[in-house]
DNA sequence: TACTTATGTAAGTATGCACTTACTATCAAG
DNA sequence: CTTGATAGTAAGTGCATACTTACATAAGTA
C-alpha cells in the first residue's frame, strides 16, 4: 500500500466520481481521465487498463468507514450515527453502484475480484461490530445479517431512490436510527 | 395498453433478464434477441430502439405490486408478508437494476423518463398503503418515507449484496418483518 | 551536460455496438 | 391466388471506445 501520487490520486476521484454518475460501462477512460485533468494515456501508463484503476479505486474506497466499524466506541447510538453518515457519504459518492458494478461488469474479472473482496471484507467488519453490540446485551442475538439489513438496506434504498428521481424521500437518519433501535434492541 | 403479441412478450422478457444481470449498457440488443428467440432485426422492427424496447419492459414489471399495495387487507402481518415476496421476486429479476440504470442510462430521455415515472408510481402506492395502516393506528405517525426505506430497504440491500458476492447473507423475511413491525408499530 | 522520469500531443488500430437496408419466406384472410 | 402482415437472413454503416505507438517537452539528478 504505497502512497499515491498526485495523479494517480486525481485519477481515482475521478474514477469513483463517474462511477458513481455513470456505471460502470458508462464511465469512458477519455472522460475520467479529463476530469482529473491529465491525458488519456496517462491513465493507461500508469494503471494499465481501466478494470485495473478502476478495481484500484474500489479498494481505497471506504478505509475510513472501517476504521470506525472495527472499533465501537460502547455507545451504540452514536457508534450508528457516526457509521450512517459515513456510508450516506459514500453511498453519494457513487458507493452504491459497487453493487451494481459487479454485475454490469462480470466479464471483467480482476475488477469482479476486487469488488467482492472489498464488498466482503466490509461485511466481515460490520458483522463484528454488531457482534459486539449483541455480546453486550444492547442487541438482541440471532443472525447479524439480519441487522446488516436492517440498518444499511434504508440507506442504500434512499441512495438508490435520490439516484433515480428527482424528487425522491429522503431519509432522515434519526427516525432511522429509532427505529432500528426500537426493532433491534434487546 | 394493447395485448403483447407472443414475440413482444418474449423479448420484454429478456430484456429484462438481461438487464438484471448485465445492466443497461451491458445488455445488448444482439443478446435480447439472441434470448428471445428471434432475430435482433426483429427488435427494432418492433420496438424502434433499445431505449423503448427497456423503458417498455420497465413500464410493464410489477403490476401484480401495485395491485397489492393499493389494496391493503386490514392485516398488516399478512399484506407486508405478501409486499416482501412479491418485491423480492422482481429484484431477482433485476427490479433493483431499475434504479441504477436511472443513473447509467440518464443519457437516454426517454428511458429515464419510463424509469422515473414507473418509480414515482410506485412509492406513491405504497406510500398511501402505509399511510392507512398509519391510519388505522396500527404503524406510528410521521413521515411515511420512512416506513418506506424501513421496509424496502432490507430487501433491495440483500438483492444487490446477492447480485455482488457468491455467499452472499441471506434475508430472512420473517425476522425482516418482525424487526419491522417492532420498530414501527403504534 | 547527459540521463531519467513523468507528462503531453497526435495519430491510429481494432472491436463492438445500435441501427439500417434489401431481399426472401410463411401464412392467414379476402 | 393475391395481398398484407410478420418474420427471417445477410450485409453493411457509422460511431464510440479501450488501448497503442511515436515523438516531443520539461524538470530533476548524476
């Protein structure tokens, strides 16, 4: 995990920025390499292809969300607060299309990797998060997927919905966390 | 609305097969075809574009949905058990792609504009079925955009995290709805 | 000064895609 | 038995895209 250079910094915002407004498909090489302001064949000097920058890009996505998922605070409510405007930023940056990305690009397999493996790895450390909150008798037990569901499938269906329309719902996070709360506490 | 004839049935359906696994740009006409069982000619004879042929196949998914949710049975339990099932069905067929082709697609008016209406459509029903469970005194007050993300989003969340991992966690409805109604309940 | 490294410009290649055109085959209805 | 509708085959057009090659330039370093 060396440093990034400028460029290469500049090439991945770009990247995860048209990712976001585009897909996967959608994102042309020509223009994630004018928004970031260097030539085309910069992008290709330095990453190669454009499955490699852009798998690239998936992996540096989200340190920080994990950095905060991997250690709870022992306040749920804030813990959960912090978490959701996290991923609520993310999600904005073209987060979500992870998903949809490993569809729209399963012919690519270096990317198909990267994007499982960053997508698992996430899952993994939340999954302890909330085992940790079930082990200290805040949660009630049973499948953490479940509660994976329930506290991020909103954000994801509002980030989806604000996608899509233009005058979507919007989510607003504290009835959110209240709810989840009241569902899921023990 | 006229009847489909047999070979615009056919290819609705795997468009929106394709679209599901490969997402707008990545489901080719030739494929459409190719699945359908007739020649990609055939496609344009009758449907002009690729963009009318998907914002048609869009316009025509999930009217077994609305059906339900703008009917609601005075069970709650019984009518979020049926919403869930029916919903998941169409997310399996790439229902949940809807929303991202809104953004990967945005270059096509015409299919965004499909898109959006189709989804507009939608919450509106659904909004107005929770709204008479809110009614009723059965779901708490408030912003029924909430409820929305609360019961949806879990569901759209595990159809994307299927669609991106190979062992992927599941959803278990009943927990879904049991965390749901917990969470939400007057 | 000479060499290296990072970038740029410009041109081009190969491929895949949406969509078109021209012609043929089948078949049901009048 | 002709006509009209619906389908097919085959070939091709034009364009956008990922990626390449060749050459030039500027800055830093030995």
């Amino acid at each position: 995990m060396h440093l990034l250079s400028s460029t290469e910094a500049r090439l991945i915002e770009a990247a995860l920025d048209l990712l976001g407004e585009r897909g996967y498909k959608g994102a042309t090489t020509r223009e994630i390499a004018a928004r970031a302001g260097v030539a085309e064949v910069t992008l290709f000097r330095r990453f190669g292809s454009k499955a490699r920058l852009l798998a690239e890009a998936v992996r540096r996505a989200g340190a920080a969300f994990k950095e905060v998922a991997a250690h709870p605070s022992g306040d749920l409510r804030a813990d959960l607060r912090t978490l959701a405007e996290l991923y609520r930023g993310q999600l904005q940056r073209g987060g979500a299309l992870v998903f949809v990305m490993a569809s729209e690009a399963a012919r690519e397999p270096e990317l198909r990797r990267a994007l499982g493996e960053a997508l698992a790895g996430r899952l993994v450390t939340v999954a302890g998060f909330f085992k940790y909150y079930q082990a200290a008798g805040e949660l009630r037990g049973g499948e953490t997927a479940a509660l994976i569901h329930a506290f991020f499938g909103p954000l994801i269906a509002a980030s989806l919905f604000g996608v899509a329309l233009e005058r979507a719902p919007a989510l607003d996070l504290e009835a959110h966390i209240e709810g989840f709360l009241r569902g899921w506490s023990a």
